[in-house]
C-alpha cells in the first residue's frame, strides 16, 4: 500500500506564513505538521512508500525535507507543475497526476495534509482490510455548521456507505468524513476515469463522493468526535492555536 499525501495546496489563507513555505511543514513544536502524520504511518506495516505531491513553487523545498527524514519506507516528492493558486490542479487531479506519472498499482491511502491527528491509520488499514473494500472515515459531528462544512454520509448498520454528500444544507446524519481514505487496487480504473466522468476537481471529498455512487464503501466510525481526533490548520489563527496547545513534544 502507498500513502499519497496531498500537498499541492498554496495555503492562502495563511497569508505570509506561506507565501513562499508550504502549510505542512510549518513546525508545530519540534516536529512539522506533516511529519506528525508520517510518524504514524510509517509505522504501519502495510505502508511501503510515502509520496507527497506538491506543486513546482515548493517543490525543491520537500525535496530538501525529504532529504533529512529517517523513516523505515522511502519518501517520494512529485511535483505537478504548478506555480500559483490560480493555476492549481486541485486535489483530485493531483491524486490522478501521482498515480499516472508513478503507474501505480496498488492500493492507496490517501492523506491531506494539514490536520494534526490524535488516532492512528492501522486500525484504519486494517478496517479496510477486512471489508476489502475502498474505505473512508467518519466521526460523530453534532455541530450543524461544521456538517455543512464538510462530507456527510448514511451508513447501514454494516457501515457500508448508502450515501455521501458534500457540504449538505440538510445533513441527514451527523457523520462527518474527514480528508483520509483508502481506494483499493480493484477500484483504481475507477478513480482514474472519475475526472473525465465528472467528477469534481478541487477537493478530495469530491472523489469520495464519486467513488461510493460507483461502487462498494465502506467507513471506518472513529470513536469519539471530531475535535478530540484531529485539528484541522486552515487558517492562521488556528496555527497559532495549534502551536500553543500542542508545542510540546509528544
């Protein structure tokens, strides 16, 4: 299995920090944000490649990171060729782009960058593993602000996936989906066509979406709600906050 982090966002939102720095590696105490994520990774021995895919603008700065990592899996930096926000691939296309310019084969999990997380992806792996089926997370969300701000999905009692929708108006549950999935090998022909057949560009909740309308999901409950399990960096403010909660070594 690969783990594809996505990584080509501009982080506008973040004004100066990143003007010219990529969000996921600002430092969060002693570690990046995204070399938080990676620690748990790496761990998972299903996981035997790292790729992150960036854009041309910060391109050679992961290239310099990776450089200085000792992870046990090799750490791959692709680049997609973009240099502004304007001219972003958006995150469905960059999973196509990786996939494409590797020719992978394989099952994937697919991360965004920029949340700090309070779970490890094994019992995700292994979740996916037993169902033998593409999956996604969800967790319990009760806040109707932030359902509409994010994936929302039915499940039966099986946790197969019945429907998703992005960013609902009237959310018919209160499970949220997070930015993590993992498609299986079996599933790829679909995510590699899913663009062409319409399916959203931007957000990587988009091919979700996509993917359980075109065959079996299945999502991973975490337990407990979404701000005990991970803390989503979109904006400065909340990268200061997560500074000062958790700057500390883990």
């Amino acid at each position: 299995m690969k783990n594809i982090v996505i990584a080509a966002g501009y982080a506008t939102r973040l004004g100066k920090l990143t003007e010219n720095f990529p969000k996921p590696l600002l430092k969060i105490g002693d570690n990046t944000i995204l070399g938080r994520m990676l620690d748990d990774i790496d761990r998972i021995p299903e996981i035997d490649e790292h790729i992150v895919i960036t854009n041309h603008k910060f391109a050679k700065i992961f290239e310099d990171w990776a450089k200085g990592l000792s992870y046990s899996k090799k750490v791959t930096v692709v680049d997609d060729g973009t240099m502004t926000n304007e001219t972003r691939l958006g995150a469905v296309c960059d999973l196509l782009y990786a996939i494409d310019k590797l020719q992978l084969d394989d099952d994937v999990l697919v991360v965004a960058a920029d949340n700090l997380l309070f779970f490890s992806f094994a019992d995700f792996v292994k979740f996916a593993r037993e169902k033998d089926s593409s999956c996604i997370i969800c967790h319990q969300q009760p806040e109707l602000a932030k359902l509409q701000r994010t994936g929302v999905v039915v499940l039966d009692e099986g946790y197969k996936v019945l429907n998703m929708e992005e960013k609902p108006q009237k959310p018919k549950t209160t499970w949220a989906v997070p930015p993590f999935y993992i498609y299986l090998r079996k599933d790829l022909d679909l995510v590699r066509r899913s663009v062409a057949d319409g399916c959203g560009k931007d957000a990587p909740g988009n091919l979700a979406h996509y993917l359980c309308d075109h065959t079996t999901m299945y999502a991973w409950p975490m337990a407990g709600t979404g701000e005990n399990l991970r803390f989503d960096i979109g904006s400065i403010d909340t990268y200061y906050e997560a500074c000062e909660k958790y700057g500390v070594v883990l």
